[in-house]
C-alpha cells in the first residue's frame, strides 16, 4: 500500500499545467465576420423603427421590476413570518 502512495504522489507531481493552445483569430476575433449577428451599427437607437414605443415600454418594464420585485419580496417575507 505504501509503495502505491508512493507512485501516485510522485505522478501526481510529474503532473504539469496543460492548456489547449489558443486559436489565433483574425480580425475582430471573429472567424464568420460578414455574418456575425452583432451588426456594426446594431445599436444605432436613433434609427430605431418606434422608437418611442420601445424606449417607454423598455423604461417602465425595468422600473417596475425594480419597484415590484422588493415590494413582493418583503410582503412574502413578512406572511412567511408571521405564519410561523
């Protein structure tokens, strides 16, 4: 048994750091570039077909996710509790 030990902690330290190579890419970083769905001007708001439809919808769905997931999270806790 302890000639075993032995072995495996003399390979455990013959063992080194391995790592695959990295692929060299060109460009961007991108191998299909013309493709890539992140357009050059993708995020050009001021182009935007209904903008002002989505930036309100946009705005008031994360305001009221901000506001409404504490609100809920302390009414859950607080019935949690007095349940108890």
């Amino acid at each position: 048994m302890a000639k075993f030990m032995l072995c495996v902690i003399i390979s455990a330290a013959k063992r080194g750091i391995h790592s695959t190579g990295a692929k060299s890419m060109g460009g961007h970083g991108h191998a299909d570039e013309p493709f890539y769905m992140h357009a050059k001007h993708m995020y050009n708001l001021d182009r935007m077909k209904h903008q002002a439809l989505k930036m309100s919808l946009g705005v008031f769905t994360a305001f009221s996710i901000g506001v409404g997931v504490p609100i809920y999270a302390v009414i859950f806790q607080q019935k949690k509790t007095a349940s108890g």
